[in-house]
C-alpha cells in the first residue's frame, strides 16, 4: 500500500513538474530572446549615434551615463510595450516560442495595461527572481508582473496566426 502510495505521489510530483516547468523553461527562453534582441539593438544604436562614449564629470571621474540609461529603458519599455498589446500579442520572443500576452479574459491587452506589465517587470520581478518564481507556483502560471498588471501568457492559438 505505502508503495503505491509513494508512486502516486511522484506521479503527481513529475506532472507538476511538467506542467510547471515547461511553460517556465519557455517563459524564460522567450525572455532570452527578447533580451539579446534588445541588447544587439541597443548596442548597435549605441554605437551609430556615438552614445557609448564614458560620461566625465568636471572633477575627471567617470559619471553615471544618465541619457544612456534613460534612453535604454524607454527603448526597452517601448520594445516590450507595444509589441505586447500589438495584434500579436507578444514580443519577437514570445511569438518565436508560439506565446503571448493577454487579458484574464483571453483579450489583447491595452498599452496601458503593458507598460504596467513592464514597469512591474522592471521594478519587482528581477528581486531575487521572485517574480518570475511565482510563475512556477500560482494557478494560472502567472509571475508577479502578469498579477500586478492583470494579464497572463497563453499559447497562441491557429486564430492567432500573423
């Protein structure tokens, strides 16, 4: 009896684990993708318009590049956001691993609603990755930046097609 009892626990154990970390591993695939995109982006941009420049200060130190950062993270905000509650849904990340972004009720989101996704992406998430770790665990496989935002990540069905 113990036995069986056992293998139903480790049954259930690696459907959990199947369920969960799929979705996760790809989640996080598509993030990879998204990143090096943007990185390759940016740097390309960076070094065309003569950005990457180090910043001095009046004293000879090196100062923080505040433009540079500033235009990094509107590029970011602005990669995410509107490829996010564009037709498709999702990032080029998202769409290559056949995911995308939407309401609770399965709708396109809003450009508000995806710079909230962003904003709560950027700020949260990243903390020691609990953010994304709630992914693993809450019903829907929602991570804190989908919670806070209202959204969740769906496979993208034939009517979503490009």
């Amino acid at each position: 009896m113990e036995s069986r009892e056992r293998d139903s626990h480790r049954g259930r154990a690696a459907a959990w684990a199947a369920d969960a970390l799929l979705p996760f591993a790809v989640r996080a695939a598509a993030m990879a993708v998204d990143v090096l995109l943007l990185a390759f982006g940016l740097m390309a941009a960076s070094a065309l318009l003569h950005l990457h420049v180090p910043v001095v200060d009046e004293s000879g130190r090196y100062a923080p590049p505040v433009v540079q950062v500033f235009l990094m993270l509107c590029a970011a905000w602005l990669y995410f956001a509107l490829q996010e509650c564009s037709r498709r849904g999702g990032t080029v990340g998202k769409r290559l691993f056949r995911i995308k972004v939407a309401r609770l009720d399965g709708a396109r989101v809003s450009f508000l609603r995806a710079t909230l996704r962003f904003l709560a992406k950027l700020f949260l998430s990243w903390v020691l990755f609990i953010g994304y770790l709630l992914a693993l665990i809450t019903p829907r496989r929602r991570a804190l930046h989908d919670l806070i935002a209202g959204t969740v990540v769906l496979k993208r069905g034939p009517e979503d097609e490009d």
